[in-house]
C-alpha cells in the first residue's frame, strides 16, 4: 500500500452514500441503495444493490444507468421490489423481479408517484402522489403533459413556499392504490389537506395516514393519524389533534399501532417519543416518556444521501419493538416491549441512520458511520451482539486517504452544564508545532453534531486547521430541558456555551495558536458566525453559510418564518425592539472579523436577502467581507446540493480561512 495523502475536496467524487437497507422477508437477502456523484452530467446517481446473505457474497447491483433508483420494498412473498425511478421522467413506481429480469413500470400518473408500500396480500401497493383539486391521476389522453408557461402566482395563505419545494403550485399530497393485476388506479381519500401515507392494516381493509385537516393551516401545526377503510373511503381520527405524530407503523397481530410524536410541549424543540396505542381498547401509552431522549435521528452531517431512519419496527411476537434514538453524540438502536422494558440493543460511538429488522432471526442490518466511516452496512446478531460488517463500497477512498479522528471531550461550561463536543487534529500532526483552530457550529438549533463522518471538518483537517466542534445548549441528545433551553435567548448561554468551548480547547491543547482562532457555521450556525464576530475580535476570519442577520425581515421572507420566530426568538412583529436585540446585524458597525458570507439563491429557509443585508451593511462601512451567491441552490446545497456547487463551497471555504489564518 501505497503512501497516504491528504483528502481534497474533490473526494467528493469517491464517496458513496449506502441508504435503506431492506430485508426480505425471509431474512435471506437484503437489497439497499448505493447513491454516488455523476462528474461529467454534474448530478446524482442511485442504484439498487442486493446481498444474498446465505451465501456470503459481496453486494451485487440490480439496478443501472444514471438515474435515481431507490426506496426499494420487498412484496410480502419476496418474490419482487417495488422502487421508485426517474428513469422515464417524473418519478414513478417499478417492480421488479427478485430473480432479475427488466423492471416493469406500474403507475403513469400525470404528476409521478413516491413511497411504494405493498398491501399484505401483495397484489396492490399504495404510493404518494401530489394532485391539484380535481386534477386526474393519469396524464392527459395524448399523454402529453401541458406545456409549462409562466404563469402569475396568487398567494393568500401564509404557508405558500418551502425550501425543499419551492413555491406552492396548488397540489396537496395524496394517497394512492394501484391494482397489479388490472391497473386501476384511485385516490384513497381527496381533500384540500396533505394526506402522507403512514402503512396498511395486517389484514389490508385499511391504511394509516398522517394529515393536518384544520380548516385555514396557517395557524395550525399538528398531525394527525386517521385510519382510512380502502373500500369505503371511510376515516377514523385516531390522535387527538394535540401534536404532531407520524411514523405510524402495525404491530403484525394488528392489535397495536406503534408511532412517533410529540404534543408540542415546547413547540419545535419539543423531544420525539414513542407511542403505542392498543387498537382495540383505544388506550395509548407513551414508552419513552421516562428515558428524556429524542426518538429519531437527529444527527447533522453533510454527506448521506436519502437516509430515512424508520421509526418503531415490530418483533414478530407483535409485543416486541426497535427504535432508533438519538443520545450523547449518537444514535442508539433499542430494544423496547409492552410490558415497558426497553434497553440498547446497538450502542456504540457511532450513527445509525437507517436499519431494518429480520423478525424471525432476530438480526438487524444497520447503516452506520462514525468519525473516520463514510458509511456502511452491518449486520448485528441481537441475541449474541455479534456484528459483521457487509459492504465495502468506500475502501478504495479509505485506502488513499489518511482521515483525523476526533476525540470527544467533556467541556465544563462557566454556570457549571456539562457540554459535549469534539477536537481534530489537523492532518499531518507534529508535536511542538502551532496550528490554527476552526470553530464550527451547528444548524437547528434542534439538530446534533455526533460520532459520524463529516467530510467539511476532514477537508479543513487536510488543510492544516485543528477543528473544535461542540453540541451547545439548544441541541438535540441532552434532554428536554438542555434543547429548549435556546429559545427565547438566541445569542445568550448558546453564546458563551462555544465561547467557553474555545477557552477549554485554548488551556487543554498547546497545539492551538491562540491568535489565528477562524468560526464558522450554517443556518442557525450562521446566525451564530454573525453573532460572534459581531461581539468578539477574538477570531482572525470567520464564514457564515445560509446564515440569519435580520429577524425583523426573516420573519416575513423566510417559508418559516413568522412562527419559527415566534416560537424561537419569542417575539412578533409587534416587538421590534426584541427581534432586533437578537439580530447579528444590529451589531454590524463592531465586526472587524473579515467574513465571507456564502449563500443560495433559491434558499426559502434562510433568503438571501438575509446575507445581503450583513455584505451591504459591512461594505458600506468599509469592512472586509466578500459574498459568495450559488445558482440554482437551495438552504441544502451543502448536503445534496449540485455537485460542483458543494466542491466550489469547499473550496471558497478553505481558500478563505487559508488567506487569513496561514
């Protein structure tokens, strides 16, 4: 083997992203998603890959050409998959052969199909779809789609654009069922309401759907669960519109629905738990309502593509369950049962972000990543805690590169909170030598930063930098109180939870040169850039990334803004001196940092008004600051953003703590 160099940002294109593991039903196979960078055609590309797990071979891939090919679910027999595929255009829903063969097209609906799920008797298999009121599910009888012309956009309810799909075009989201053997399609209920389809009944005469169904929702922030008889059409309220539920799942006796939630205690930085409702008596009962940890996975990384961690998953004694939470810079796969017990049943320094169960042998495959692990499949032997790991599609990167690992250090905070966070070494490590430090700081702020691989840290390593990274109050993994603990004081503990971070990292590592310190930071992280330097010169640069500067103004523009303001600043617009005290561009006259500012130009989460406002407002004072605006990009860009967009991101990014701090 060969001398290891340095990893670059245009690694990028080595790295492969494994999601959605799926057992069949026997437990014999599993098939999963490998998703990887298309250089020449700038894009994505996903595929599916099968194990056959009785005779120990490597992944085989199933599906090919350049195109997304994924949420792969096996038919109950195991005798094919349903996926979804761009291949024709739009998405739509294939099924294929578990033997092999060409996959066959099922649903040609007009606006694509989504989240396949095969009725119990495998012969239909209900999917999302998005319809106008009154629009048919098929294309038109020429099966031309109508021509797409510029046409004005009428707005009058406040919830008319999201970051992920831009404008509002009038569709709500739909169930569907599709017949195999004759075709036919209908909608299971209509309605101006987003129905999300959650799972069918054991004995396939009704579905779960998840639905927000108040009249005027620009008020309203729940969802409800509704049982839905196939035939009829007939629906059943079965939460009682306090919360905020989904994941709903059957036990495989139907005696038990199992679901994910929260009643919005403390509104968005309200902790996830696992619910259990007994269909027969209508009791329900919260099972982690003791244990203070958030059901799901809260991680945030910037490398996985289309993971979707499920929530509870049954054990075939329908009295059994798994869930994955997330903990202390982890997420955790338990072991839970009715009669209350619930345990880890995978515990370790890593991210678990996806898993599926074989019932009958007790085994679960999960995707994992850790600190020096893109990512990849396992297989874990619940009885005996055994493990194997099943894929290697990241080695040959592995091999070439040489990764920091970072250590995980417990960090006293100055009103005495216990704080949790990580240092890396730059890469190429020398004792005796000083090196710059990079902050870096989280989005959310309801989100966590963990054991897993987050290839901007790494590439800052190999640019010399020593990375200081921390969950500071506001995150996710520390309990109710330490998430909600941020609201209402933006810029406050949070403040002085990384400054106190930094201070530690200062007295308890030699290595770091004190005076070429560099922060930066997305979204809430980039509120939180802003923050400082606006409050400190104790940073020789900074970058903040889809950044916050103006609440006043955010919370008109952004797809969340009036009531993620409310909720999180605690202030209208009927207090203006509120919403300005916790803005980072009322103190823009005290930056002296030098900051780059980078932003997309289609992000509705954070606009780009909001880093427009901070470059104006600091040019016109003669600060040094330069903005960076990425076409065609939204809030996620760094994430699943073009890919020579993320590689340009990564190169600004270093290129300008390189200047400053070099």
């Amino acid at each position: 083997m060969g001398k290891r160099r340095f990893i670059k940002p245009e690694d990028l294109f080595m790295l492969k992203s494994l999601t959605d593991p799926q057992y069949s039903p026997d437990g014999r196979k599993c098939v999963f998603v490998e998703t990887g960078m298309l250089k020449k055609k700038n894009d994505y590309s996903s595929n599916l890959y099968i194990i056959d797990l009785e005779k120990e071979e490597t992944a085989r891939q199933w599906t090919f050409g350049e195109f997304r090919n994924h949420s792969p679910r096996w038919s109950p027999d195991g005798s094919k998959i349903a996926f979804v595929s761009n291949r024709t255009g739009d998405n739509q829903v294939f099924i294929l052969d578990a033997e092999g063969g060409e996959a066959k097209q099922v649903t040609h609906f007009k606006n694509g199909a989504s989240e396949p799920l095969w009725s119990p008797d495998g012969k239909r298999i209900a999917c999302s779809v998005s319809l106008k009121p009154g629009e048919d599910l098929l294309d038109d009888e020429d099966g031309k789609k109508d021509e797409k012309r510029p046409e004005p956009l009428v707005v009058e309810g406040m919830k008319y654009k999201s970051d992920a799909a831009g404008f509002w075009d009038g569709k709500y989201k739909q169930a569907a069922i599709i017949g195999l053997e004759d075709s036919e399609a209908r909608l299971l209920m209509k309605g101006e309401a987003d129905y999300h389809l959650q799972c069918w009944s054991p004995d396939g005469k009704a579905i779960v759907l998840s639905a927000d169904e108040t009249a005027g929702r620009d008020f309203s922030f729940k969802s409800d669960l509704l049982l839905v008889e196939v035939e009829t059409g007939k629906a059943k309220t079965l939460t009682e519109g306090t919360g905020y539920f989904s994941s709903a799942v059957f036990s495989p006796d139907g005696k038990y629905l199992g679901y994910t939630g929260h009643e919005r205690e403390f509104e968005n930085a309200t902790i996830s738990k696992l619910w259990i409702k007994e269909m027969g008596t209508g009791y329900v009962q919260c099972m982690t309502e003791n244990l203070d940890i958030y059901v799901g996975d809260a991680v945030v990384a910037d490398f996985q593509q289309g993971a979707d961690s499920p929530g509870l998953i049954w054990g075939e004694d329908s009295k059994s369950f798994y869930f994955l939470a997330t903990d202390q810079g982890n997420t955790v796969i338990y072991f839970g049962n009715l009669s209350g017990e619930i345990y880890p049943a995978l515990l370790g320094e890593q991210h678990v972000y996806g898993y599926t169960l074989d019932r009958r042998n007790q085994r679960i495959i999960a995707a994992v990543s850790n600190a020096v692990l893109p990512g990849e499949l396992f297989q874990l032997e619940v009885t005996t805690g055994e493990s194997k790991q099943l894929t290697n599609v990241n080695d040959a990167f592995l091999e070439s590169v040489s990764l920091s690992k970072p250590e995980s250090i417990s960090i006293p905070a100055s009103d005495g909170t216990r704080l949790h966070g990580w240092i890396m070494k730059p890469a190429g490590y020398e004792e005796g030598r000083k090196y710059p430090l990079i902050l870096e700081i989280h989005g959310g702020p309801h989100a966590m930063y963990a054991n897993t691989y987050f290839n901007e840290f790494q590439v800052l390593a190999s640019e010399g930098y020593a990375v200081l990274y921390i969950n500071p109050r506001g995150s996710h993994g520390y309990g109710q109180q330490f998430v909600d603990a941020v609201r209402g004081d933006y810029g406050g503990r949070d403040y002085q939870d990384v400054m106190d971070a930094v201070d530690f990292a200062l007295e308890q590592y030699d290595f770091i040169d004190k005076d070429r310190l560099g922060v930066t930071g997305g979204s809430y992280g980039g509120f939180m850039t802003n923050w400082i330097v606006g409050h400190t010169d104790r940073f020789k640069a900074a970058a903040t990334q889809r950044s916050i500067s103006n609440w006043i103004s955010f919370y008109g523009v952004s797809d969340i803004g009036y009531y993620f303001t409310e909720w999180q600043i605690k202030a209208d617009l009927n207090d203006h001196e509120t919403l300005w005290k916790h803005s980072p561009l009322a103190y823009a006259d005290k930056i002296d940092t030098p900051l780059l500012i980078l932003h997309s130009e289609k992000d509705y989460r954070c606009p780009i008004e909001q880093a427009e406002q901070m470059f104006i407002a600091l040019k016109r004072q003669g600060k040094t600051a330069k903005l960076i605006r990425f076409p065609e990009s939204n809030h996620e860009l760094s994430r699943s953003g073009k890919p020579d967009l993320r590689l340009k991101r990564l190169e600004y990014l270093a290129g300008w703590f390189n200047e400053y701090l070099k």
